[in-house]
C-alpha cells in the first residue's frame, strides 16, 4: 500500500515545480522531502521525477500518481466533513470560490442567510474566476465553485461534477450618456463598430469579441481591466464603450452612462459546480441559499446607470 503521506509531499513538490520550494511549504528540510520521493519511487518501481533546470517535474507515472493522490485527499477530505455534519448543521464547514462579482452580488446575502439558518457552519470565500474555481474544485481544495459561462460556450466540466444552475446575467452595453447611441431608436452593435472598448477578463474579451464578430467587426479593445467599477468610469469619462453583466450593474452604477436596448450583446449563466454524489449538509444548504439570493436579484434587476436608455433591459 503506498505511503498518503508520502503522496501529499508529492504532490507538493509537482504544485511548486522544486523539491526546495516544496520542503519550505512543508517545513521540513529538502533532504528529507528528497528521501520520502526516492522512498515513493521504489514502492512503485519507476521514476517519478526528473530534473528540470533548477526544478523537477513529474514524469508520465507521476502526473498519474498525483491526480489519484488529489482524487483520494478529496476523499478524506468529504469524509472528515461528513462525519462532521452527523449533528447536522450545528458544525462542519464549506469552502467557496467565485468570481467577483458573485463574490460581492451573490455571496453575502446567501452567508448571512445562511449564518441565520446554522450559525455553526464555518464558510471560508476565495475570489477565483471560473477557470481558477474549477481548478480548486478539480483539486479538492474548495466544495462549491460559482462560475460562469456564455450562453454559446458548452459546460466545461465533465462527470466528476454537477452543475447548480443560479441564474442567467444579461449583458448590458454601456456608452456615454451624451453617446449618439444612447438615444438612437433602433441602436445595433454594429454602430459601435469603430469605438475603443474597455473589457473586463480574458474570457469577458473573447465574448465581446465573438459578439462584435457576430455583428461584422473586430473591437478595438483599449483598456482591459476586471474592475467593473473602473470600466464604468472610462464609459463616463467618454473614454471608451463597454459590455457589463447587470450584476456589475447591480453593485455599481456609474452616472453618466447609458444603457440602450442593444440586441446581440449577449448573457451569461451563472452556476455553482459540486463534487458529483452526495452532498454535505452545509453545502446542501449553501446551494439552497446562493439559489435563493440568485433569484432575489434576478427578480430585482439591476439598478440602470444614469442618462437616457438607462432603464433598457438589453440583453434579457
């Protein structure tokens, strides 16, 4: 039987690419982190690292130990958080990772609720964008990841996991109030054909350029940032145009930017991946809330910005 131990160190060791680096994360001496590794690979007949530079790196049975090391820590891990909830909800914990503004328009409600409901349940929060989220998930290292993805894109998980769905967040095109656009009686995307744009994450930019493809052009993307509020800001400041989800919306609304009924920009449906089989308790509940709140706010809407078209529900 191998040695779990000697698989977290591991697994340890391919994380941070160095036998060094994973001893000073372990604390303990790289000798010792050495000699578990050496230890591992004579229980298992092959070599499991190789130098790499000044690092090392997993060979083939390696990547192949590590993914069942991960897939048996998960297990520990869901066994030590059930047998936590055999009082029910009077303990046990659950980890979160979502996007930002999940993290700021979803979460808070949900943990307060949540807290109201089972005051023993610890909940930790990471800020992690989908793909960081389901890297978590995949690793075990987080029970909930709330995501999103364009409604164009398939799901990009796979068995392992199920897929809550929260809510659909349409996307609202932000100009200038003083825009031409903004009071335009039939405004199309392809209006905008020849403006700077400001765009928020990577996959934020590949919709807005798949959107703006859709209607026969290329955007000109000038500024890239992840801050709703600072991207709002350069729409007012008659900087550049832009794309937000109305949950961006729903925090922030920015005066001076309008919002015109624009069609084909496009929406987003946002959802909380678990661990496929039985859920903990606490997660249970979680998800029962981060739902709740979910339509909470899609009931809601979002606040409008400022200007004319700013009541315009583009994208729904």
């Amino acid at each position: 039987m191998l040695d779990l131990h000697r698989g977290r160190i591991l697994r340890e060791v391919a994380r941070l690419g160095s036998m060094t680096a994973a001893a000073r994360s372990l604390a303990c001496t790289q000798p010792a982190v050495s000699h578990h590794v050496a230890r591992l690979e004579a229980e298992v007949g092959t070599p499991l690292v190789v130098r790499h530079g000044r690092g090392v790196r997993l060979t083939e049975a390696g990547r192949v130990l590590v993914e069942h090391v991960e897939d048996v820590l998960a297990r520990m891990d869901d066994a030590e958080e059930r047998i936590a909830a055999i009082a029910g909800l009077r303990a046990g914990r659950v980890r979160v990772a979502a996007f930002p503004t999940a993290a700021g328009g979803l979460l808070p409600d949900a943990l307060a609720r949540l807290r109201d409901r089972a005051p023993g349940v610890s909940v930790t929060l990471t800020d992690a964008g989908p793909p960081e989220a389901l890297g978590l998930l995949r690793a075990g290292d987080t029970d909930v990841a709330v995501v999103f993805r364009h409604e164009y894109l398939p799901p990009g998980t796979d068995a392992r996991f199920r897929e809550v769905a929260l809510c659909v967040d349409p996307l609202r095109l932000l100009v200038p109030a003083a825009h031409p656009l903004a009071a335009a009686a039939a405004p199309r995307l392809a209006d905008l054909a020849g403006e700077r744009w400001a765009s928020g994450c990577a996959r934020c930019r590949d919709h807005l350029r798949w959107a703006c493809g859709e209607a026969g052009f290329v955007p000109d993307i000038a500024y890239a940032t992840e801050d709703h509020v600072a991207v709002q800001r350069l729409v007012a400041r008659g900087l550049a145009v832009a794309a937000l989800p109305a949950l961006a919306l729903a925090l922030h609304a920015e005066p001076g930017v309008a919002a015109p009924a624009v069609p084909g920009v496009g929406r987003r449906r946002i959802t909380a991946l678990v661990p496929a089989g039985p859920r903990p308790p606490a997660v249970a509940a979680l998800l029962k809330e981060l739902t709740a709140a979910a339509a909470k706010i899609a009931s809601a809407g979002p606040a409008p910005p400022d200007g004319p078209g700013a009541g315009d529900g583009a994208g729904r």
